[in-house]
C-alpha cells in the first residue's frame, strides 16, 4: 500500500535559517504529491503540490519537487519566519478508485526562534 | 464561504457512551472524508464517501461508523466510546475532477476525549 515518510521532528530554527524536511514516499503508478500545513489549534491548508516528475511546487517561499528516481518531496525553504511555525505533513494522493484519498506522513513540528 | 465546518468542537464521553460528529461543506464537493490525528502517527484515514449514499473503510474504521445521506454532510458516529478513540477528529472534502492533484480542505478539527 501507499506510505510516507517524515523526517522526525520536532524541528527548532533561528529565523533567517535554511529549513529543509525530508519526505519520501511509497506507492504504486504516478501519485500527486501535496504539502500540508497546520498552524496552532486549526485545521490542516494546503501548502504546495506537485502532480508529475519533477514538477517544482512553491507557495510562500516555500518549495519541493516530486523526485520520482529517489520517490522524494523534499520542502524547503531558503529563510525562515517566525510565522512559519507550524505542524508540516506531506501526503500522496492514491488512485482514483480508491476515492484518491489522501496519505500523510507523521507530521514535522517546526518552531521558529526570533 | 465557510468551507468546511465540524461541529463540536470539543467534547468529553465517558467510555460507553455515544455520540456523532457532524461534519459540513458547502462547496458541492464529492469526496469527503474523516482522519483522526494523533501524535507522531500523523492522519489516518477511518472512513470515507466518493458521493451521496455511499461510504467506504479507511485504514482504521474500527469502531467507527458514517453516513452520507445529503452530499454536503458527513457524519461519524461512536457507538460505545473507548478512551482509545480519544483523538483530534478532521473531516476534510475535495473536488472530484476526474484527477487525483485537487485540493483537500479540512474543517478545524474536533477534540475528544474518552475517559
């Protein structure tokens, strides 16, 4: 079946420090692949995403690119904020007969230090 | 636009007791789902619906059961609650387009506990 992996957290920077989290993941055919972000107390949002080999998602000077030769979709980040402080999940998405649900990874905790 | 909206949002059962979680969207999605997090094990999947009147199991639905009977709501039921199930709850909904790239959104989460 479908998985994901997670660099264990939690993860604690300076602000303006480089943020890298490690994701890899198994799963038959070609999944999308989407990150996810949680901020305190709500629910999940979308991040980026990244639908074939690749392809480079950004959103909010975040970035990752779906890596099919080594299964990975690293999200970095070139300098860090305060405000991005969150729970960060990455998720494959699996086939469409199986209502294209969602896997997630563990979740990296990630605390930004002024 | 309220997206997607979960009612409660916290709650407390004795273990035994029973309850539905409602969960509501408003963007005519398809897909709707129900995931319980839970600390360094992520979301996981308990059950979900690809349309109206149907429903099918997750990786953990055990315990659990759903209805959809109108396509903008989905509920989650405990039968007798065990404080194993205490969890955050999330429903999320998507777009179907024929692909599997659209975007979940999540309601912001019920807090239950089982004591």
């Amino acid at each position: 079946g479908n998985s994901v992996t997670q660099m264990e957290g939690p993860v604690t920077l300076s602000e303006e420090a480089f943020l890298t989290i490690n994701c890899t993941y198994t799963a038959t055919g070609y999944p999308s692949l989407f990150w996810y972000v949680q901020y305190p107390g709500e629910g999940l949002q979308l991040l980026l995403k990244a639908t074939k080999a690749d392809d480079k998602g950004s959103n909010k000077g975040f970035e990752a690119t779906y890596r099919k030769e080594t299964t990975s979709f690293h999200l970095e980040k070139g300098s860090v904020q305060v405000s991005d402080s969150a729970v960060y999940f990455c998720a494959l998405s699996g086939k469409l007969a199986s209502g294209s649900r969602l896997t997630f990874g563990e979740g990296t905790q990630l605390t930004v230090n002024p | 636009n309220a997206g997607v909206t979960q009612t409660p949002k916290f709650r407390v059962l004795k273990t035994g007791q029973s309850m539905t979680l409602l969960c509501a969207q408003d963007m005519n999605h398809e897909y709707m789902y129900w995931y319980r997090q839970d600390p360094g094990m992520g979301l996981r999947l308990i059950h979900y619906s690809v349309g109206e009147g149907t429903t099918a199991k997750g990786e953990v639905p055990d315990g659990y059961n759903v209805s959809r009977l109108k396509k903008q709501n989905f509920l989650l039921g405990l039968e007798s609650a065990a404080p194993s199930q205490t969890s955050v709850y999330f429903c999320a909904s998507r777009q179907d387009r024929g692909r599997r790239n659209t975007e979940a959104f999540f309601g912001q989460g019920t807090r239950l506990t089982v004591v």
